[in-house]
C-alpha cells in the first residue's frame, strides 16, 4: 500500500516537472517571481490579492490554497487549520507575532477566527520547525502580516456578496507623513447556513431522532455575524526609532457549529500590540525591536439551539449544558540583529502569561453545579534564541540557531479532592499534581544552495518541542450517564504528560526560468511523545460503574512523512498553467496503526488568462480515498471527490470586480478532516459547500 502511494506521488511530480518543458513565451506573474527569488522551498506566502479572488470566509479556508495546509471544517466559519498533518498547539498560528489563543476547549474558535482578511495584506507560512523566535512552533508557522500605512492618504473598500446572503463588507483608511502614520479600519461578515450538494443546509445533517439536530426554528437562522474594527497609529520618534501601537475589537455572535454539541453565543475579542524599532543604533547592531500584546477572547457556548435543550424534569434552563471560557495572554519579546564576522547574529527573549478559565454547567451533571472545565490555569513561558546566518559563499548560505524554553502550568482551581476523586482512578499507579515546569531546547540546522541561476537547493535538520498545553494537561468534564445520554464518557486530562518533541528533515528544490517556476519539497518527521487522545476504559470495572470510561491524552511516538509540489508555467496567449499536490502520511509508532487525522494526497489544476486588467481562471480540486484511519478512535474512512471552480474579474484603474462560482457542478462530498474524534464532536460529519456564487467589488484611492 505504502509503495502504491509513493510511485503515485512521485509519478504525479514527474507530469508536473516535465510540463516546463514546454514553456512558450516569456510572462510571469508577479508571484513567481517573488517566491521565486525570495523564499526557499519550505516557505510560503499568500498574498491578500489571491484571498480577495476568492469566497473565503477566513484565514482557515484561505490558506488552503497553498499546498500542505488545509482547513478543518466545524461550520460556516471559523475553519481551523492543519500543516502537514499537524494543527492545534502543534503549529503556531500568529498575527505580527501575536499570540491569540481561543476559549473554546473544542476549538470553537481557533487563533485564525480573532483575525479579519481586511487587516492583512499577507499570510507568511513556514513549514517545519524552522522558526526560533516564537514558544511552540514544533510544527511550523502560520502569521499574518497586517496592513502597513503608505505615504499619503488612502482609502479602500470591499464588499462581497454571495449564496445564502453571504455578505462580506469592509473599508480602511490611512494617511502617513515622514514623521506619523495612522490607519483605521472595519469590518462586516454575515451568512445563512450554506447548502451542501444534497441541497440541505449544513445544519441538518443530524438524524430526527438524534437530540442534537437543530430545533426546526434555527436550521434557517444566521450561521453567524461578525463585527470587527481595528485602529494603529505610528509615530518616528527619531530618524533611526519608530513606534506603533494598534488595538483591534471584534464581536461574533450566533456562531453556529454543526460539528460540535455547542455552538456559540458570542466571541469577543481584543487584542492591544505596541512595537518600537531602532534601525541601526550602532555601528555593529543592525536593530533592535521590543514588542509587548495583549489578547482578550471571552467565549459563550451552549444548546439552546438544538433539541437536546428542550425543557424536561431535568433540563429546567434555557440550555442543557453551557460553557462560559475566558482567555487572557499577556506577552512579548526583545530581538535584536547584530553583525557577526561574514555574517548576521539573530536573538532575543520572548515571553508571555496565560491564563485559561473555562467554567461548564449541564443539566447532567448535579443540577447545573458549575465544574472547572479549564480549572483557571495560569501558564507562564520564557524562552532566549539566537540564530546565525552565515553566506559562505555567494551561492551557499548557512542558518543555525538555538532556543530553550522554561514554561509553569498551574491549574489553580484544581484542589487535591477533585483530583483525587476524578483525575487519579484514571491513572493508577501515578503521582499527579496541579503543577507542572518543563524545560526544554529546540535548534536547527539550515543550507542553501543556489546550484546554478534557475536552480535553488534547500536542506534542513530541526528539533523542536512544545508545552502540553492547559487543555491536554488539566481539563476535567465529568458526565454522569443519563436517560438521554447512556453512554456518556468523561473528558480527563493528563497531568503527566510530557513535552513532545518533533525531529524532522527536509530537502527542497526550486527551478525557476522567465517564463516557469516549480518548487517541490519532501519531509520526513519523527516525533516523540505525540501527544494523541485516548479512550481509557471505566477505571472501577464494569461491576462498580461509579466512574464512566473516559477520554484522555497520552504520549506516543508518531512518524510523518510527506511533500508539497507547486508549478506555474507561462504559456502563449497570455495563459498560466497552475497546479500544486500534497501528501501526508503518518503512523502511530507504538501501534503500527495509521496516525488518526491525517489529510489524503490532495492538489488543484487551473488555467488562468491574465493580461494585467481582465483575468480568467479554471481550477480542478481534488483528494484522494483516504483510507488510513485510527479504528481505534472509531475515525471514519473519506471518499476522494473533485470539484471545479470558476472565476473572471477586471482591474480598472481604481476599481476592481471579481466573480465566480466554486463547486460548479453542486457535488456533494466531505473532506477527511469533516470528522473530529475530540470529546465535543458529535461524531456526525459536516459536508463541504455546494455551488456558490460570488461577486466581489473593490475600490481603492
């Protein structure tokens, strides 16, 4: 089966390589030519242009396009995102190298929901732990740049509309001098449930007897409303200092989640950054830059959408069950660039404090008692770095660095008797506390090569790690088995858990020409102590029963493997042919079993005409069976589908239209990652949009 797979991926390189071949006349579009001279293989950039061209409702969705990432859908929106196999607290997901951490345990709303398209002019990816500036990036780097005043005033605006009253609206404004600059911005996002290829509404996906579908009077009500506004303002302080301090507010409301038993009456988010950079304070320091943030989200779930809230005996409020989470991250860091012998010195200190507080109450468990879901945990992380860049020649180039980390959990509500009557019967034998310090090293190895002026080599080695994080270590639902819900499990966390640790390997090339660019990268990653969920059996037997079976976490040994190829080709007529392929396998080392949640061989063919003002564009998506699943998860196995996708759009002077209609034929299909395994999910699939039309207008002054 493995060697199928490797000849079928290889096989599909070698078409995508060959066709440079047949390149015809000399016309690039202005993305080749950066990513070409500008990045190496194993990064990515998007850029808010090729978001705009698309429906995408957020950055989980947008950042599909680049190959190796993909979206895991829960709903309308709020898409969380997976690299490489790998998301959660596996990755790390910034903006400006801002960290903003949902409240939901379940991922309700991941760090890609707190941030709007309107504020970002582009999306930085990095695959592999390759990034050292950043705590817990053992997987790879997803950070979105914001929008920088230019010099002047201006003003743009953008409204989109589409299928089921999708409606996506914004303008921003700016003005900058030499010596001040400020830019303020809004946003607006609304939608109906969209309709999948069966022609129902994603939130009646449930059976009638199931307790979770939807009551009949929300199944047409809005999947969700989102405000956001954002405002920073600069000033030069001297010719070599500047400063800037930003703040962003955004309110969601009616958020609903077809994957999950919840959905979400509010996210309100609010984030403050302040940043001062000193260009060139010396003769032998290049620059040094102090950041400090602050991110709020207050996050309200709960069912009083769904059946299962239906007044009874027991369930005596407006919700059966009801989780109010709040999380508050205060951080920053100081870097600094100095000038080594032939080369560049890069370091600094970066920091920050979490605090996690997620309070549950359910008409299951004693009437509505609250429980400390998260037990107000207070989690603190120091970590130095420092990275050298070394040109050894003009066509070889050298990166290496190192960074240790020293991290504090407490779970501060977390007293001895609830962990000994709830935590401790499922996991006999061991020692567990409230408190845990972990400290560990993280280095990587990096070589660029230019072997000739169209080829570009890459290579690296990384070890990195990451924290468990609150959830993994602390959370604690108890669920007692009821009339409506006999098999209820507990979700228990795991306070032994260890730090895991991810070894990987990469190789990349590039080959660019005036009118080609490929780039093609494989990888291959062992990580020790994965930490993957578990299902641990009634701790008491099934005589006793007094405790049910449960969900846990544990640590594993995991390996993945796979690669990316991406291909631009100019041809005659003002023409571009565009595809890109992915591929992931992973394995559970201590089973011999599939790793659960990995993403199937995937890619996309277009054909794009551009000549600068009118555009066109045709574009086959497609996944692979996947047929490696965790049974013992009960993961399910994914059909492979394919869909087309159409667009056309003008650029005139200061106005720009776009329209276009995704899934054009209304195929019905699910993506593998539709189905989560986590306590929260359903276990009832969510399937992907079906045709959906759009229209996009934008102005800019």
């Amino acid at each position: 089966m493995i060697s199928r797979r490797i000849a079928t991926f290889c096989s599909i390189i070698l078409i995508f390589c060959s066709s440079t071949l047949f390149a015809a006349e000399p016309i690039l579009l202005e993305e080749i030519v950066v990513k070409g001279a500008e990045l190496p293989s194993n990064e990515e950039t998007l850029t808010i242009r090729e978001v705009r061209e698309s429906p995408a409702r957020d950055i989980g969705e947008a950042v599909e396009m680049l190959p190796g990432l993909v979206a895991l859908r829960k709903g309308a929106i709020a898409n969380d995102i997976v690299l490489r196999g790998l998301q959660g607290d596996d990755i790390n997901v910034l903006m400006d190298g801002v960290r903003v951490q949902g409240g939901c345990p379940s991922r309700m709303d991941p760090p890609s929901f707190h941030f709007d398209f309107a504020e970002v002019e582009s999306i930085e990816v990095t695959k592999g732990p390759y990034d050292l500036r950043y705590a817990g990036g053992m997987g790879g780097l997803v950070n979105a740049v914001s929008k920088s005043p230019k010099p002047g005033l201006h003003l743009s605006a953008i409204a989109t509309y589409g299928s089921y009253e999708q409606a996506q609206t914004s303008v921003t404004g700016s003005y900058a001098t030499d010596s001040f600059d400020a830019l303020a911005g809004y946003a607006y996002k609304y939608s109906l449930p969209p309709k999948s290829g069966n022609g129902k509404r994603i939130t009646d996906i449930y059976p009638a007897t199931s307790k979770n579908r939807y009551r009949d009077s929300k199944l047409d009500s809005r999947a969700y409303e989102i405000n956001t506004v954002w405002v920073k303002g600069g000033y030069q302080l001297t010719n070599k200092t500047h400063t800037e301090l930003g703040f962003a507010y955004q309110d969601a409301d009616h958020v609903l989640y077809p994957a999950l038993y919840m959905d979400a009456e509010y996210d309100r988010t609010k984030r403050f950054n302040w940043t001062t950079t000193v260009d060139s304070p010396s003769e032998f320091i290049d620059e040094i830059k102090l950041q400090l943030y602050w991110t709020d989200v207050d996050h309200l779930m709960h069912d009083e959408f769904r059946v299962s809230s239906t007044p009874s005996l027991m369930v005596t409020r407006d919700y059966m069950m009801e989780t109010d989470a709040d999380t508050t991250i205060v951080g920053g860091n100081l870097s600094g660039a100095v000038t080594v012998g032939p080369g560049q010195l890069n370091g600094g200190i970066d920091l920050f404090y979490r605090n996690w507080d997620a309070t549950n109450r359910s008409a299951a468990y004693m009437s509505y008692a609250a429980q400390p879901m998260i037990p107000d945990v207070d989690e603190d992380q120091v970590g130095l770095y420092a990275e050298y860049t070394w040109p050894v020649t003009d066509q070889v180039k050298v990166k290496g660095g190192l960074r240790v980390d020293y991290a504090n959990a407490d779970a501060t509500k977390l007293d001895s008797n609830r962990l000994d009557a709830l935590y401790q019967p499922y996991s006999l034998g061991e020692n567990l506390h409230k408190e845990n310090d972990f400290f560990e090293p993280s280095a990587n190895l990096q070589l660029f090569w230019q072997a000739t002026e169209g080829i570009e080599l890459f290579t690296g080695l990384a070890s990195a790690s990451r924290m468990p994080d609150p959830q993994e270590l602390y959370i604690g639902l108890q669920r007692i088995p009821t009339v409506m819900a006999p098999t209820s499990t507990n979700w228990i966390g795991n306070p032994t858990l260890d730090p895991p640790r991810n070894n990987q390997a990469d190789l990349g090339i590039k080959f660019s020409g005036e009118t080609f660019f490929v780039n093609g990268s494989i990888f291959y990653s062992r990580i020790d102590d994965y930490i993957n969920i578990t299902n641990i059996a009634d701790p008491d037997g099934p005589a006793l029963g007094s405790l049910p079976p449960a969900k846990s976490y544990q640590n594993i040994d995991a390996r993945l493997w796979g690669g990316e190829l991406s291909s631009q080709l100019s041809l005659p007529l003002d023409l571009y042919l565009l595809g890109n392929l992915s591929y992931t396998e992973g394995e559970n080392h201590d089973t011999n079993q599939p790793l659960s949640e990995i993403p199937p061989l995937s890619g996309a063919v277009g054909l794009r005409y551009d000549n600068g003002t009118w555009f066109a564009e045709i574009q086959e998506k497609f996944a692979t069976r996947q047929d490696r699943v965790d049974d013992n998860l009960n993961e399910e196995v994914t059909s492979g589908w394919g869909i087309t996708d159409l667009k056309a759009g003008a650029n005139l002077d200061r106005w720009s239209v776009i329209a276009g209609v995704n899934n054009l034929f209304d195929k019905f299909y699910y993506t593998h990652l539709s189905y989560q395994r986590d306590p929260f999910r359903t276990g009832v699939r969510v399937p992907e949009i079906g045709a959906f039309a759009f229209v996009t207008v934008m102005y800019k002054y």
